[in-house]
C-alpha cells in the first residue's frame, strides 16, 4: 500500500426528516442560494421542506441546472451570486446539481474567466469558494461527500471534471425518502455509476491493500443485493437507505488511498455523454465490460479476486472465471434495465472517430491504471462495445 493523507470534512446528516436539521447547519448564513434543476424537488416535497427550513432566511432561487450541468446556465447563478452577494449556496438535486453549485461557489470570486479552472484535477486554480452545501435526491455521482465535478459546455463536446478541496460540501443531508420518486432509469444509472466508480478503483492490480479491498467487495455486494430490491420496490425504505449510503461511500475518497486507480471507463464516458447527451450511468454500463475484457491482463490478479469474493466463481481455468465475471457483471447492468452495447443507442463504427477525436483533443491518450491506455487502444475498448 502507497503512503496517502485521507481528508474529508464534509459532515453526513442521515436518514428519514434529516431535512429540518438544514436550519442549524446554516444559522451563520442569512442570503442563502437554493439552487436545484428542473423541478423533481417541487413535485417530490422536498422544495416545501427545505422553504421551511429555510424561513428565517432569505433565499433567492436558481431553477434549471440541467442533467451534465452547462457552463452557460451556471454563469448566469455565478452573476446572481455576485448581484445579490449570496452568503451560501444549497444544492438540492443529484450530481449534476451538486457538481453544478462546486462549480457556482469556486466561480463567484475567480479572477478571468472559470472554464479555466474545469479540468484541473490538482485543485490549484481555485483560491477561494462561498460555502455550500447539499441535499441529495439521487444516490449515484458521490458528489455530496467529495470534492469533484464534471461540467459540460453547451454546442461543445466538452464534458471535464475538477477538483479542489475548496468546493467539499460543508454538510450534506441525505434523506433516503427523498429517492421514493426516482424513476427507474435513474435509479438504475445510479446503481452503475456507483458501481464502476468502486471498480475503478479496485480493480486495478494488487497494492496489497486489504481493507481497500475488502471495502470495495463489500459495498459491491450492497449493490448487488439491494439494488433489484429497490427496482421491484421503490418506497422500500431500507432498501433505498442502503444504496444510498452505498453511492456516498463508493466515491468519498475511502477506497482510493494508497492504491492505483483506473478511470479509463469513465473518460471514454464522458465524451460518449458529451457527443450523443447519453446519461452518465449508461455510458459506464456499455464501456466497464469490454474495459475489463481489453484490459484483463493488467486487472489479471484482481479479476480473480472479484470473480471469487464477488461472484462467487472460484472453479475452473483463470480465464474462465475472469470471463463469467464480467459476463455476469453485463448480465446485471442489463437486468436493471440499462443496456450495454453502443449498438442498442444507434451509435455504430462510423461515429467511433469522433470519440477518439475528443479524446485527443481533451489530452485523453495516457489513460488506465498502468497510463498506457493509448487513443489506439481506445479505439479497440469503443469497437469492443459496439
Ligand atoms: O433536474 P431534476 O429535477 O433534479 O431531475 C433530475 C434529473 O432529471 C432527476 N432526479 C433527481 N432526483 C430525483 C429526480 N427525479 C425524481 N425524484 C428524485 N428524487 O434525475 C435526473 C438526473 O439527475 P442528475 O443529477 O443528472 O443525475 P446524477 O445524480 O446521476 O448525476 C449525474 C452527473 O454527475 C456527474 C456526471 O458526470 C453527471 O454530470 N458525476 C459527478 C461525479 C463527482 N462529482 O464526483 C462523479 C461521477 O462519476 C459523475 O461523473
Ligand atoms: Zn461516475
């Protein structure tokens, strides 16, 4: 296991009415933005909790942060920021809300224009940030209890992530209720995107990193055996709680310390959400398989790890077992709903060069674990999902 310095500050409030708890976590803030996306939260009761927690302050409302948040709607919140002098700013919505306010409060204060600061991973172009805070509404991203976004830039094919420690939430509230009114899709996206967020970290090589190792078994087998529950029941509160926790846990920086990580999957993700608007969860359950297949002498050890701690498979040849590993992997994405060849989006090898286009052109040709992920090689995963 690599040296690591763990540091999260953001503070978990959890489970059913947590969201009157709002109160207290922003009594020393009075000019308060509520921003959200395109009104879930209004239809839901969420909107009406958080107004009366909300009472004794003043609240100026942004509406419409859209799924893969834009530059272009965020810049007209950062301009009501700055005219209304905004003290704190509340997300109240899923990843793209939450990413979409990181984005709002690193934004306020920045001298030249913010687009610079989306893609530094390193934290270092963001000096400052207006606190801010979250309600979740959409176990998935991970977003509430870390300190990345990803933006989009609208007509473009930009979709690129940031990071700084400036924009974790101070609190984020997490209220599994507030998931009864998911539809099953984005239940689903969520499932997966959780998922492969802890795949990308695990599967990698061996770092002899044993509770890193077991962690991630074991929030993929929370995954496993509460997600169809949640599907067949959706007001099936422990259900809804444990996915919930789950999504929050697989991305809070827990399982990455001192070992390797991939990301691979999501790069070639995002630019698949960038180019043909996919969501995000879908564009993890095409690439993951044919990743893993393309990659499996690298993920060699680890393949066989998963296959038995995970699925259970530990008879036969090595690569047997590593092949119904991911096969039972695509089997699952797919009994929740979300498909996983780019075929079943009407996306065929004629539009396989505009990807590697993007790549190219987001500085995306050294990825994976090992960085020896080339725009070559992506070329054979994206073939791979057709
Ligand atoms: O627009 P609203 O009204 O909020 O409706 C949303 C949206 O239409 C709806 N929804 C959310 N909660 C609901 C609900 N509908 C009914 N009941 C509820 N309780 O669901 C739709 C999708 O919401 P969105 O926030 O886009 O989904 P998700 O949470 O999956 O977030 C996806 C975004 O997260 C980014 C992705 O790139 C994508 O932009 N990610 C952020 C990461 C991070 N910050 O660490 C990491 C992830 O890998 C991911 O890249
Ligand atoms: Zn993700």
């Amino acid at each position: 296991m690599d040296n690591f310095i763990f540091y999260n500050p953001v503070k978990i409030i959890f489970g059913k009415n947590t969201i009157p708890e709002l109160t207290n976590e922003v009594s020393k803030y009075n000019r308060i933005l509520l921003a959200y996306g395109g009104g879930s939260i209004k239809k839901n009761g969420v909107y009406d909790q958080v107004v009366t927690a909300l009472a004794n302050h003043t609240i100026f409302e942004f509406q419409g942060i859209e799924p893969n948040p834009k530059y272009e709607t965020l810049m007209r919140a950062v301009e009501l920021c700055r005219t209304e002098k905004i003290e704190f700013i509340l997300a109240v919505g899923g990843g793209s809300v939450i990413d979409g306010c990181k984005f709002i409060a690193a934004a306020v204060d920045y001298e030249g224009d913010p687009w610079e600061f989306v893609g530094d991973f390193t934290g270092k172009s963001i000096k400052s940030s207006i606190p801010l805070g979250t309600i979740l509404t959409l176990p998935a991203a991970g977003s509430e209890m870390n300190c990345g976004a990803v933006i989009s830039r609208a007509n473009s094919p930009d979709k690129l992530p940031f990071a700084s420690q400036k924009v974790f939430p101070r609190f984020s509230i997490l209220d599994p209720e507030t998931t009864f009114t998911l539809p099953t899709a984005q239940t689903a996206n969520g499932i997966v995107d959780a998922f492969v967020h802890i795949t990308e970290q695990y599967l990698t090589f061996n770092a002899n990193a044993s509770v890193q190792d077991h962690w991630a078994e074991g929030l993929l087998l929370s995954l496993l055996e509460e997600g169809p529950k949640v599907l067949a029941d959706p007001e099936n509160y422990d259900a809804r709680a444990n996915i919930m926790w789950a999504s929050t846990m697989a991305l809070n920086g827990l399982l990455s310390v001192g070992v390797s990580t991939d990301w691979a999957t999501h790069m070639l993700g995002h630019e698949l959400t960038a180019k043909f608007g996919l969501d995000h969860g879908v564009t993890l359950a095409i690439v993951w398989p044919s990743m893993m297949r393309i990659k499996k002498n690298n993920k060699f050890n680890k393949l066989l790890r998963y296959a038995k701690e995970v699925w259970g498979i530990g008879e036969g040849e090595d690569a047997e077992k590593i092949e119904k590993a991911i096969t039972k992997t695509q089997e699952f994405f797919e009994s929740i709903g979300i498909k996983t060849h780019l075929s079943d989006y009407g996306i065929g090898r004629e539009d396989i060069d505009g990807l590697i286009g993007q790549l190219d052109k987001h500085g995306m040709d050294r990825l994976g674990e090992r960085q020896d992920i080339n725009l070559e090689e992506s070329r054979l995963i994206l073939e791979a999902c057709l």
